[in-house]
C-alpha cells in the first residue's frame, strides 16, 4: 500500500513536527514504507522565493492599506533580491551573509524593526554585545520574514500566520459550516500553493492511503483544503486524519459531512489504530477467493480500534472510542513506545530558524532544529484540576525504558546529524531524567537538550546537577495562578516556596527557565492576580526564570473543573449546540473581576521583564485602569531562597 503521512500548513520551520516521523518509524517496524511530506515548511519555502514573492507582490497591489504591505511594496525590489539568501541563511546554508544582515544595510527594514529599541533602551547592544554578529542578524532576518507575514495577513489572507493557518476557523467551532465556507470562498494566494502542494501529492506519488496530522486549530483548515483536492484528483485513495486537535475537539463530531474529506478519524494514541486500519483496508482489497481462503468473509469494521468512520451516511465509532464523559482506557496498547521516529525521509536541510525575541529561552521555540522525542506516554502526575486528564495522552501515563530511550536518541542523531533534542513530554519526570542522565553519560553521548517539567521537589541540586551534565539547557513549566491558594484548588501539587527553590536550583545549575502563567482562573479575584505577577516579578529579579508568558484561562470538557464545577466555584452556561468541534465551554464565576481588561497589562509586564526593564517598578504601572495594590511582601522569593539554602 502506498502510505503518505503529511503535517498540513502550518506549524513552526525550524523542526519538523515529530508525528509523521513517529508514525513512519512504527509502520516501518511492522513492514510498511511510508512516504512523509512537511506541507507547512513546503508550503513557507514556496512563498518565501523569489517567484513566491512575485506572486505575492501581484497579490498585494490592490490592497495597500496598512503599513505592513505599503512598506513591502515600498521596497519590492528589495525583497525580491534579498528573499532567497534570507531564507538559505537562516537554513545555515550561507552563514557569512550575517554580516551584511548586522550592518542595518542589506534589509528593508518595516514596522516590525520598532520593537529594536524604545524610549529608554537600544535591545541591540543589550542582547547582543559588540560580538553577537550571528545571532544579531538571525534576529534581523526573523524581524525580515514578520514584516512579509504581517503584509499577508494585512493585504492578501487574514487568517495568515507564520505558524497557524485559519486557527479561528476550527478552534472550538461546534460547526463543520465555517470550513465549509472558507472552502468555497475565491481562493487567496495561500489556498492556490496549499491545493497545489495537494496536487504535487498525487502526481508525485500516486497515493492509496494518506494521513493528515491535525495537532492544533492552526492547520486544521489546511488539513481539509489538501484533502479535499486529493479526494477530486484521486477519488480512491483513502484518507485519515488524527493528532491532537482531533483527540481533544472531535470526541462527540456529529456532523456526516466531516466524512466528505476525510474517510476515518483515529483517536488517541494513534500507532495502534493505524496499522488495525492499514491491515483491515489491504483485507477489503483481496480478490474473494483469498477472502475465502483467510475465512475472513467480508471483513468486518469491528477490527477497528479507536476510529470513527461513515457507513450508508451515518457515522459509526469503534466500540472503544471514549467520550468526555467517559475515562480514558487505562490498559496498555500494543504500540510501546520502542520504535524509532525516522526523520531523514524529512527534507532536513530545508527548515530553517527564527529568533523573534531577544531572549535567550524564549529563542528556543524557533530557533534551532532540535530532534524531537518523547520520554514517556501522558503525565506522571495527571491530577491538575484544569488539565484534560481525562484523555489518554495524559491520563494514561506510561513510562519508556532508559536504555530504549538512549537508543532512540542515538538512532536519530545518526539519522539527523543533530545532537539537540526537545523531550516534548507532558512532564518529565525527575527520577526518569536523572536515569536518563546516568546513561547519557555513562555511553559518553554529548547532546543538547529541553522539555517541560513540574516544579516537583524531586528536582534536588542532584537531580539537577545531573540533568546539566548531561546536556540540559533549558526547562519549561507550569506556574499558573502563582497564588499558594490556587496552586492547591487546582491541585498543582506545589507551593510558591517551592517552585521559587525549584527554579533557582535550575538557573544555578545553568539551565534557563520560561513559565507558563494562567489568569482568569476559577475563582481567581483582581488581588490575586496582582500578586501572581508581583511573585513573578521577584522570581525575574532574583534571577529563577529567564522567560515566562501569560494565558488566559479556558475551562475545557475534559478537565476536573469542568466535572466539578461546583467545588471550584463557576457555573456552567449553556452552550450551543455541537455537531463539529467541542473543547471550550463558557461558565460564570462566582467571583466578579475585569480579567480581559488586566491581560494585556500582564502581557506587558512579563514582555518587559524578559527583557531585563521595568524590574524595579510597581506591577500597577503596567495596568491602565485602577488595579489594587499588591499584599506580597517585597522581598518574598528572598526570603524563600535564604530559607532554602539555610535548610
């Protein structure tokens, strides 16, 4: 069977998105050869050419509104000329033209080149030095590139970004009518390359089977648009999508038509469900007489595990699709975690990295091609009350052996030529990292690597001391509320003390830190929000966390709080009726505070104290509506920091 397994437009280029990879490794391992096509980095590199700049140009000239597209028809001829050596340099393919990027002089510089330098400070000399030329012109080029996307979105297709297409389209949309919509609207200039990367598809390869992964909202819509252009130019391939976006928002899809474009949905973890899937299409295919030989009849949909699929117009599930309103299966599947993601099929020296903010963790994301990897399947912990613990890929926690996991990371660095590696786990685990460690060093393998934790206490100097030998650079994790009375409604399984020593233990070691921040959290009044950022102002001062971002709350259908409103507090609103996607539900607080008025002020903030200004300010300077005082003492995370180290 001819297997193409695609990522659709868009997600970050500077990695390849680990599912294709994952998927073709197990496949492999059970016989089958697979074809992986990376339609977001095909579809960016198409546009960011020197002929896709020339239809691009074409596509802006009537719309000249905003300042992005007037600039980029300002300096067309400049962009054109500079737009094929951006790209190859950002790939690494021509590291001297730096210098020239550096000089100011080689680049039209737009609306996005602002952000160098406000009213009291020059970020260049801040975050680069007198020596930075590399890094400097990676920033310059990645400032280059927004401009281009900024006039896109501005003068050719809204719904453009660098690293999402159409995300409001599918992001909890309870119907299929708003992507049937956009299908038939006139195509945009990004609609024309995505049917025509569908068309290179089929005329490349000739496909009987191919699967979309579907990890975000934000190429969701792609995801369609190439299917159903595949589905017209070969009506007899089959197709199959499944990732996160489908295991998180189409649990409960009533909507037949979905089925037009797509001919399963798997769900879960999604090896399992495609080689039951593979193997029950190339049973259907046998002459009879072979189907009579096997016993098999004809075969049943009941081999299926995990899929939803169209039979005489209606949609069937397979008996062991759960619900929200079911758990997850606890049992373990037949997909262990040992085969090996097989990346060099991937077109690896095409991705290319982009620093967007001079920050030296927050520059992680983009930049890099990092080798990615999963440590464990699901969470250690899964109890978080806002987490969707209720779904397998994080209910469900199961851990890889070490000594499989170092092969892993061996196989790929064969593979890619790389040595850095992002562990893409819901939690790492500290016991798991520091046997980890252990064998990374004992096999004198040198690599590079990052991933998300808890701030768990098993973090000890030791652990960490471990985890910095070994490679690790940077860690991520979940602060949330920052309040020590939220940290227990929503059963973090940590307290501020202890997060403050966690982080400091980590940047002591010399690996950065970027946390994850929620606001309009169940509960959460105006007070407390000051607090959190007045906590998190300590923890930038004191020097625990290098980056750090501000979410606003979303009450999902798979989360505790959603199935125990009451003990938190909120109460659920009617939501209308769903036939497509269902995740985000409304409810109402008991407590009453303006949280959309306060999240850009804390945006603000945070934006700021990444870039080491506005640390000795009151945290009120950053709202412009009348905010509270902060009740933190000033010197909190000190204290905690001397308590620690006193201890």
């Amino acid at each position: 069977m001819r297997i193409v397994l695609i990522t659709p437009p868009m997600v970050q280029v500077n990695a390849p998105y680990p599912a294709t990879a994952c998927l073709a490794g197990f496949l492999s391992a059970h016989g089958y050869e697979t074809v992986q096509t990376d339609a977001a980095l095909e579809l960016v590199l198409r546009l960011f050419s020197r002929r896709g700049f020339g239809r691009l140009r074409k596509a802006l000239r009537p719309r000249a509104r905003s300042r992005s597209v007037k600039h980029v028809l300002e300096h067309a001829q400049t962009f054109a000329h500079t737009i094929e050596p951006v790209i190859r340099f950002l790939q690494g393919k021509d590291p001297t033209l730096a210098i020239r990027i550096a000089s100011r002089t080689f680049l039209p510089e737009g609306p996005r080149f602002a952000s160098l330098q406000n009213d009291t400070t020059d970020l260049i000399p801040w975050a680069f030095g007198q020596m930075g030329t590399q890094d400097l012109a990676v920033h310059l080029a990645s400032l280059y590139l927004d401009d281009l996307a900024d006039a896109i979105h501005d003068g050719i297709d809204s719904r453009f970004e660098l690293a999402r297409y159409g995300e409001r389209l599918a992001a909890s949309a309870p119907h299929f009518e708003g992507i049937i919509k956009a299908l038939r609207h006139k195509p945009s200039l990004i609609d024309t390359l995505i049917d025509e990367l569908a068309e290179d598809c089929v005329r490349a390869h000739a496909p009987e089977l191919v699967g979309f992964t579907l990890p975000f909202p934000g190429n969701v819509y792609g995801a369609f648009r190439m299917a159903r252009r595949i589905k017209r130019l070969s009506p007899s391939t089959r197709i199959v999508m499944g990732g996160g976006y489908v295991n998180t928002e189409l649990r409960e899809l009533s909507d037949p038509r979905v089925m037009d474009f797509t001919d399963y949905l798997l769900y879960d973890e999604g090896e399992g469900p495609l080689l039951r899937l593979i193997k029950h299409l190339e049973r259907r295919n046998l002459p009879l007489i072979q189907l009579i030989e096997h016993r098999d009849g004809t075969p049943p949909a009941d081999d299926l595990v995990r899929t939803l699929f169209r039979d005489q117009g209606r949609l069937v599930r397979s008996p062991d699709l759960t619900t929200p309103a079911e758990p997850a299966d606890p049992r373990p599947d037949a997909t262990e975690s040992s085969s090996i993601p097989l990346y060099q099929a991937l077109p690896l020296d095409g991705y290319f990295s982009m620093v967007e903010m001079a920050n030296p963790m927050h520059r992680i994301w983009s930049c890099g091609r990092w080798n990615k990897l999963t440590l464990a399947h699901g969470c250690y912990w899964h109890r978080c009350g806002f987490c969707d613990t209720a779904l397998d890929y994080i209910g469900r926690y199961r851990a890889t052996p070490v000594n499989t996991l170092v092969d892993q990371i061996e196989s790929l660095i064969n593979q890619t030529g790389q040595t850095g590696f992002h562990f893409v786990d819901e939690a790492m685990p500290p016991a798991l990292l520091h046997r980890l460690a252990e064998q990374l060093l004992a096999r004198d393998l040198h690599i590079t690597w990052w991933g998300n934790i808890r701030f768990d206490k098993g973090f000890t100097p030791e652990v960490v001391d471990w985890m910095a030998r070994s490679g690790c650079v940077a860690v991520t994790g979940g602060l949330e509320a920052a309040t020590d009375r939220l940290l227990t409604l929503l059963n973090k399984g940590f307290s501020l003390d202890q997060a403050a020593g966690v982080t400091h233990t980590l940047t002591e070691a010399g690996i950065m830190v970027h946390t994850y921040l929620m606001y309009g959290c169940p509960s959460q009044t105006c007070q407390e929000t000051l607090d959190s950022l007045e906590f998190v102002r300590q923890l930038f001062e004191a020097g625990c966390i290098q980056s750090a971002y501000w979410h606003r709350f979303a009450l999902t259908v798979h989360s505790q709080i959603f199935r125990n409103p009451d003990r938190y507090g909120i109460t659920l609103l009617p939501e209308p009726p769903t036939t497509f996607a269902r995740n985000e539900v409304p409810f109402r607080d008991s407590v009453s505070c303006d949280h959309a008025a306060l999240g850009p002020g804390l945006k603000s903030a945070v934006y700021n104290y990444m870039h080491g200004m506005g640390l000795d300010h009151d945290v009120r300077q950053w709202f412009t509506g009348e905010v509270p005082p902060t009740t933190v003492p000033p010197d909190l995370v000190s204290r905690f920091l001397a308590e620690k180290h006193q201890g």
